[in-house]
C-alpha cells in the first residue's frame, strides 16, 4: 500500500495534517493501532515524525485516530524487518525550529511512566546544543499524564529520573566540543552521577584530555512542566565531587600528564581544588576559595581565597593553572576570580 493524503476534517484520520506510507499496512481498532511496513511519515500539528522499518504496535482501549494522544502512552517499536534496525526521526515544524532527533534502534517502548530505547545510534540537537549516543541504552521517567508528543516535557522526565549508559557520547555548543568513549549518567530525584573512562573536551584547536572521570551532584527536584533550568546547577552548587586520574592538555592520548589525582569539591558555596601538576615532576596543587551562581547574570564566579603549588603560596600561578584546563570563550580571570558566563 502506498498513499499520501491532505486529512481534512471530514476524514476519518482528522488530527494528522498529513500522511505518508510506503509499503505499509494501518490497522485500527478499539484495542491496537498497529503499524508496520517500510515507511510511514506524520505531520501532527508542528511535529514531522518519520519512522521506516517499522513495526509500531500502540496499544488503546477504545477506537480513536489520534495517533500521538494514544502512542504516547502505551507503545512498542521493533524493526519490521529484524535484519535490519529501526530508524525513527522526530523535527520541529515550526519557525522557531526548536529540535531535531535522529534514532536507530531495535526497540523503543513507552508505558505509563516509562521511556526505554536500545540505542544503536542517537544524534540530534535541542536549542542550539548537538548530542549524540552509540550503542547504549536510555531509560527515562516519563510524566503519566502527557498526552501529545511534547519533546521539552521529554527531555525533563530524563532530567527528573533516568539511566543512560552508552559510547562515543557527543555533546556540542558554540564554545566547547565534548566527546566521551563510554559513560553512564544517572539522574535520580535529588542527585546526578556521571562516570566516564575517557574524554576529550575541544575548544579553540586546544583539546584536553581526561581519564576516569566521575561527577556526583545535588539537583534540585524537576517538575515535567514546570520550566527550571537551573536545577542541576543549583544542586552542584550545594554539593559536587568531580575527580579525574589524569587530565591532559594539548598533548596526545598517552603521553604528557599534566594533572593528576584531581577533585573539585563543592559544599554550599565553598569549594576545595586539590591535584598533582607536572612540571619536571609532580607537585601538589591546594586551593580553596568560594563559588557562587549569579542567575541574573548567568555567571559562575569562583573567588580564590588560598592557594599552594608545592609548600609555596601562590595564587596567581595557581590561577593560570587552572585557566590553562578550561580555556574557553567564555571564561576569564579578573584578579583573583575565575568568572564562567553561561
């Protein structure tokens, strides 16, 4: 079957604004609408989603034609041919173009409270940021009481409760280019965990290099549809551990270590740097000093109060130390802070 038709209101299939099939069947009934075949692409509303190699079973109580009312809140996604994976796209049709999201998977399932994808490959951007997932799996905490396909209210169940393991992690903006080789993430109520064996963080032709990194936070609570953009970085401002083994700067995988044994932490406004920087060997770095989130100004300012490389104080020295790690754009040293506008 193949077909492509305008859906007026008189149409039985009234709240798709368009439809696309290639080798496909449709069933609907009071109890599934299945969907499977080759490729099938949607326009609901200001969403275009496309799938091909499908096999889409969503499961309902009653007759309706609202694909994405009903398909958001009890579905299973397959490939229509297992020797082949799934691939599934999601884009905003609208001016301000908000998302697009690229998925290939062997399966995708949604339940009441539950989101759960086997990645074989995930990339996309929201608001300008680029992401992207390999071979991996997510499971998020969707909100019960969704009813269309809301990609914001998405991305806020993740934050709010989820565990995503995968490799080649992306994550990309104007100003810095992060690449992970394997991590897991795990968002819980009130904290957030992040552990990684490598990454590379680039910026400028400058790249560091980081080895067995780890990050435990606080976070605020999420609500799904209560807009709170700082609410991991409220938390890690009350309370952060990050530890590195090595971190290395603008040099190749395996040879100069510049740093190593390195930890930040953070506990209500005062943080604790300690490390060992290489010059011709190793030597301590201790510093210690205050962090403050300036929400107004979308500034994080680090005020450094003490500082010790080796048995000597040195504060300046140390400054430019840890400027050298994260010289980025968007942040600068002005006398004795270290001020980061987000």
């Amino acid at each position: 079957m193949k077909f492509s038709t305008p859906l007026e209101d008189n149409n039985p299939l009234y709240g798709i604004d368009k439809l696309n099939a290639s080798k496909a069947e449709v069933e609907m009934s009071h109890e599934v609408i299945d969907v499977k075949g080759d490729d099938l692409a949607v326009h609901l509303g200001p969403i275009n989603f496309e799938v091909n190699n499908i096999n889409m079973q969503c499961r309902v109580s009653e007759f309706t034609t609202a694909i994405d009312e009903a398909c958001i809140q009890n579905t299973t996604i397959k490939p229509y041919d297992e020797s082949k994976i799934s691939k599934i796209r999601l884009s905003d049709l609208s001016e301000k173009k908000l998302y697009n999201l690229d998925i290939q998977t062997n399966e995708l399932s949604i339940e009441e409270d539950d989101l759960f994808i086997e990645v074989k490959n995930i990339k996309g951007n929201y608001l300008n940021n680029h992401f992207g997932i390999s071979r991996g799996e997510l499971n998020c905490y969707k909100d019960p009481e969704l009813k269309i396909i809301d990609v914001e209210n998405l991305v806020y169940g993740c934050l709010k409760r989820s565990k995503i393991i995968g490799e080649k992690l992306s994550y990309q903006i104007p100003s810095l280019n992060m690449h992970i080789n394997k991590a897991s993430v795990i968002f819980d109520e009130d904290k957030m965990k992040l552990h990684s064996d490598y990454a590379s963080f680039k910026n400028k032709g400058s790249v560091t290099y980081v080895a067995a990194m780890s990050l435990e936070c606080d976070k605020d609570p999420i609500v799904v549809d209560i807009n709170n953009p700082n609410a991991i970085l409220n938390g890690c401002m009350r309370s952060m551990t990050f530890k590195l083994d090595r971190m290395d700067n603008g040099t190749q995988k395996g040879q100069v270590k510049d740093i190593k044994n390195f930890k930040l932490a953070v506990n209500t406004g005062n943080f604790k740097i300690t490390g060992k920087v290489k010059f011709v060997f190793y030597v301590s770095l201790d510093v210690t000093g205050k962090v403050k989130h300036d929400p107004k100004k979308k500034q994080i300012v680090i005020d450094v109060n003490k500082a010790k490389v080796g048995k000597f104080s040195a504060r300046s020295f140390a400054l430019k130390i840890v400027k050298k790690f994260i010289n980025v754009d968007n942040v600068k040293v002005v006398d004795n802070s270290i001020i980061i506008q987000l």
